[in-house]
C-alpha cells in the first residue's frame, strides 16, 4: 500500500502511524511470544499433529511473500486454509492461534503491514471460532470454508470500503474478488485431503 494511502487509512479507522511504527520495531519479539504460546498450547498434542500444525502455519506465513515484490495484494493466500482446517481437527483454540501467528507473519514477512492489517488478523482469529461452529452443526467443509471467508471480510474490509478514498476502495474491490477466487480454488481441491491427513 502506498505511504499516502496507509496515512489516509490510518486517519479513517483511527489507528495513529506511531502505533504502526512501534509494532513494526518490535515485531519479531511479538512474533516470537506468540510463537511460544502457541507451543506452549501444543503441549499434549501427538508429535504429528504437531508437526503438521507447525508446517500449515509456515506454509500460511510465506504464502504472501510475493506482496513484498509487488506491493499488492492479489488475494492469495492460504492462512484461511490454515485457519479453518486447524480449527476444524484440533479445535477453536488452536485454530485461533494458527490464525493469529500466520495473518500477522503474513503480513510483518512481505513488510506490507499497514492499518488495515489489525482489522484482517483479528478477523482470522474469529474465523477459526466460525469455522469450529459451523462444523459442529454439520456443515460440508468448503461451506464452512466460505463462511470463515464471510467473517473475514465482514470485519476487514469495511475501513477501506466506507474511507471515502477511491484508491482504497479500489483496492478492497480487488481484494474481495480474488480472496474469493483462492479460496473457492483451495477448499475445492487442497481442504479434504488436507483434513483427512490431519484427523488420520
């Protein structure tokens, strides 16, 4: 995003520039101390299970690298995947802190972390909370896919597409139409295989 737009978007949702600017000097130690409770929650969990959690979140985490080339987002993604297939075989918690871990390093690895970026993780985090109710009532899993998707863009996009500003709404448009498209792609040809090794 450019440095005029992360300005204007700031001032419309009202999070000042220093809290930006301090969450990036420290980032790895906020990272890191999320890193660590997450292992810590790991506890008690089968080494495979463990280790494939460990893999999905990294897999999630560098799925955006290529922001840091071309400064856009093209909705590609997989921390959704992450997120829901995690909530769905470990539970809620687990997938809230896969969630967490892999939208914030997504968006700290690519160094594209902007206002709108806190509205998105915490977005993802109360998605794993929908994807878990949702399976709980029997949902087939690339609806509950779509429905963790909804959450997500209920919470995160609104301060762009109510800003007034041409340019972020632009860029929300664009963010909405191609997250859609990825994600409809994963959960129809990544999600149940996936999901069957996970709970194998």
């Amino acid at each position: 995003m450019e440095p005029q737009a992360k300005a204007r978007l700031g001032q419309v949702i009202g999070i000042p520039s220093w809290l930006v600017k301090r969450f990036l000097r420290h980032k790895w130690l906020l990272i890191g101390g999320a890193l660590t409770a997450f292992v810590i929650l790991m506890f008690g969990i089968q080494l495979k299970n463990a280790l494939l959690i460990v893999l999905l979140t990294l897999a999630a985490s560098f799925s955006t690298y290529y922001k840091k080339y071309i400064k856009f987002t093209v909705g590609f993604e997989l921390v959704t995947l992450a997120t829901v297939l995690t909530a769905i075989a470990y539970g809620p918690f687990i997938g809230a802190i896969v969630g967490f871990v892999s939208s914030l390093a997504a968006e700290v690895i690519p160094q594209m972390i902007d206002p709108s970026s806190f509205f998105w993780i915490i977005s993802v985090v109360v998605s794993a909370f929908a994807a878990a109710f949702l399976h709980s009532i029997g949902l087939p899993l690339f609806w509950i896919g779509m429905g963790a998707l909804a959450v997500q863009l209920i919470i995160s996009e609104p301060p762009r597409l109510f800003s007034g500003d041409q340019y972020l709404q632009s860029m929300a448009a664009v963010n909405i139409v191609t997250t859609l498209g990825w994600t409809v792609l994963w959960f129809r040809l990544l999600a149940e295989p996936l999901l069957t090794v996970m709970t194998g």
